[in-house]
C-alpha cells in the first residue's frame, strides 16, 4: 500500500472512530421554513449605526442601558465596557475574569450578569465584582447565558449546557441532548432553583410587561417556550413560537407590549441534514472547525405580540451593516443590538410595525 492509501486510510479511520466527547442523539428536525411571508428577506438593517467600532473589542454580546443612559456590554476577555450615551469613551467598568453575556440592571443600580464560565454575577456601582450563584440543586452551573428581572426582584437566568462550556457550545447543539437549565435566584434568601430542564441549549429569557409568564428561547430546537409563572397555569410549559427559520439568541421585553428576538443566523442546511444521523455528527466533530458548520454573516430579528404574531420583521441579508446579532434592547425609541461577529453596538430607531 502506497503512502499516500495508508494517509487516506488513517483519515477515514480517524473519521469514523477516533473517540470524541459528544454522544449525539438522532432528531429529526422540522422542516425549515422558507424566507418568505412572514419572514421575506427585507433590508431594515442596513442602515444600524455602529456605537464603539473600532477600538472597544470584539463580540459585544449583551446590553444593557442604566438610569443615566450609559451603554454596558461584555467582551470575549472578560471586560465589561461602559460607553457615553453617544458611544464615546469607552471605560472598562469591571472585569469578570469569565465571559460576560446577558446583563441587566436591577432596582438598586447592581448590573446582574449572566456569565458563562464565573456564574450569576452582581457588578456594583464601583465595578466590584460578586457572585451569586454557580450552582442550582447540587449540579454546577456550565454556562450562565442570558437573564431577566422579575418585579419582584428574582432573577431569572439560564444556564444552556451543564455538560459542554461556552468554548465548545457548538458540541452541545451537535449533540442536541438537553442539557439546560432555566434557573431563579431569588436576592433575598441567596437561593437557586430550578425552574424548568430538558432544555437544548437554554438561551435568553423574558419575563411578560404583567409578570405572568416569561419566555425562554431554545436555541438548539429553533423554538421559544412560555412558561407560565402566575395564575390557574403557574409552572406550566408550552410552545410560543417554534420552527424558526434560523438561530434563535436573546430575547427582552420592551415592557409594553413588544418582545424583541435575536436571530443570530440562518439555519444551516447541512447540520439540519445530519441531525437524524447520529454517527455522522460523531464524524463532524473530529473535523477541523474551520471545516465544520459555522454562523452565516446575516441581520435578523423579529419583534412579536403576546401572541407570538410577527409584528416586526427586520433584516440585512448581506450582513454587511450589522450581522450575527445576538441581543436586541429597546430604550428611549431605538433598538440597541449586541453581536457575536462585531466590533461595535448596533443602534437603530424603533421601527414601526408592519401589522
């Protein structure tokens, strides 16, 4: 046998066998719907302004505004920036030493964030750093995602993988096991409890402007559940809008009668494909990464009622404006958008709605 079999050979092998940490589980996926309808292509996005571009870092996932109209958001590093109303002077307000995602400010001026290697963290005013929560009935918490803040003052927070960290999140989408959690903390007795589990991979969390329920994204199953925190349902689960056309991220309450989605992209063709064959997502792994599927540079987000109906459809096909957004924030008129794959804050003016 020549080198060059024995080396192909040794790759087919490598392929097929050689032993990785994901034991996925076959699903068959719904079929995708087209970009059509509801979901027609559009070009809403392509004009977001870009806030701190350039020198502020990479990734700003989650935002959050406080009373005076400062813009905070989290890096890949750790830090957590402050920025001018206008998006001038960044500050490094605080650094976790983890990931900063999901945040949000509280009654008393603490930012609470969601961070996915240090836990639930509260971010006093001085930027003194402390944790909350790492843990909820005995299992550590593996990748604190995204939160919101009841009236009441429990936080409410996801952890979207107990097995795999943020640094190999797509193993537990290529998984597809449900390893998430939803999560409450409730300030006054220091207490973590389960919510809701079963969750592939748990993603952002919005509670309803009267408190009655919250919604909680499920990113590995292209859906949003609402969970039903009062009234004759408390406690119960079930589906608010599911089979989306793409990845679904964060979600926030514009405390009135709006909630903001962020699509982060498109779904993918091929992964959607191999998901009822469990051996083959084994072979995707072992596969260099830049070999293996990966986010699509694309705008999306859609606004929706109560009732799950589209009442905004934004977009930027091209992705060349502002794409991968992963958080979308509502304040004083304009969405401010968070994103995986910038450099900047994304700015907008509230649209209306098209229904």
């Amino acid at each position: 046998m020549t080198a060059g079999l024995l080396a192909m050979a040794a790759c087919v092998l490598y392929l097929l066998f050689w032993p990785v940490g994901v034991d996925p589980v076959a699903w068959s996926p719904p079929v995708s719907p087209p970009l059509a309808g509801e979901y027609e292509p559009n070009t809403l996005l392509s004009n977001v302004e870009r806030l701190g571009s350039g020198g502020a870092g990479f990734a700003l996932e989650g935002v959050a505004i406080d009373a005076e109209g400062r813009i905070y958001s989290g890096l890949e590093d750790g830090r957590v920036l402050r920025f001018e109303a206008d998006g001038s002077r960044p500050f490094v307000f605080a650094r976790t030493g983890g990931r900063p995602l999901g945040m949000q400010f509280d009654r008393d001026g603490n930012l609470i964030v969601a961070d996915a290697y240090k836990g639930l963290l509260a971010i006093g005013r001085d930027g003194a750093v402390a944790v909350l929560s790492t843990e909820a009935q005995g299992v550590a918490i593996g990748c604190a995602n995204d939160l919101d803040i009841a009236a009441d003052g429990t936080i409410y927070f996801t952890d979207a993988s107990t097995k795999f960290p943020l640094s190999v999140y797509k193993q537990d989408l290529i998984e597809h096991r449900p390893h998430g959690r939803l999560l409450s903390y409730e300030p006054a007795s220091k207490i973590t409890r389960l919510v809701l589990d079963g969750l592939h991979f748990g993603n952002g969390v919005a509670i309803s402007p009267d408190q009655s329920f919250l919604l909680v994204v499920e990113t590995g199953e292209y859906r949003v559940h609402r969970v039903w925190l009062a009234g004759a349902q408390k406690g119960k689960r079930e589906p608010f809008i599911e089979n989306l056309p793409a990845f679904p991220d964060n979600i926030t309450s514009n405390g009135r009668d709006k909630f903001w989605l962020a699509l982060i992209t498109p779904r993918n063709r091929l992964l959607d494909a191999l998901m009822p064959h469990p051996f083959l997502r084994k072979a995707l792994v072992r596969l260099p990464s830049f070999l293996q599927p990966a986010p699509q540079r694309y705008g999306f987000v859609l606004g929706l009622d109560r009732d799950a109906r589209i009442v905004n459809n934004l977009q930027d096909p091209s992705g060349n404006s502002f794409s991968q957004i992963s958080s979308v924030l509502e304040h004083d008129g304009k969405l401010y958008f968070g994103s995986l794959g910038e450099d900047a804050i994304g700015r907008l003016p509230v649209p209306p709605p098209h229904r």
